[in-house]
C-alpha cells in the first residue's frame, strides 16, 4: 500500500485552487499551509499502478506549480 506526502506548491494566487482539486482526489488528503503558499498532500493508495495514475491526474491540475516527494514507503498487503 503506496503512502506518499508531497509539498504542492500553487500557481501565485492559486492556493484555494489547488487545494479543492486535490481534496476531490480520491486516496487525498491536503492540509494548507497557514503562513505560506503551499499545501501538505498525503496519498494513500492500494497499488503502485493505482499510485501512479493519482500522481498522474494531480500533476495535471492546472494551478499546480511544482509537485515535490517529501516521502513515501510500499506497506505490503497482508
């Protein structure tokens, strides 16, 4: 089971943008940053293909700037 976070830093004026788009991401969870312009996003996915896809459709968000991995580990399924 894929667990990553990731600092996902908004185009400038674009922080609420990005993070509604996100939160409707199934396998998401945002937390926005009080004091700057970017948002803490975990993902939790069952697969690495399913991972990859959600990867693939948050990079496509078109008020993100810049999508950094903080970390991620592999939990396999017992």
């Amino acid at each position: 089971m894929p667990i990553k976070s990731y600092l996902a830093h908004p185009l400038e004026g674009k922080k609420e943008d990005l993070a509604k788009a996100i939160s409707f991401l199934k396998g998401c969870e945002v937390l926005p940053a009080e004091n700057k312009n970017v948002l803490v996003l975990v993902t939790e996915t069952e697969t690495e293909e399913e991972d990859t896809k959600l990867k693939e459709k948050i990079e496509a968000i078109s008020s993100l700037k810049l999508l950094a991995l903080v970390s991620g580990f592999n939990t396999p399924i017992k």
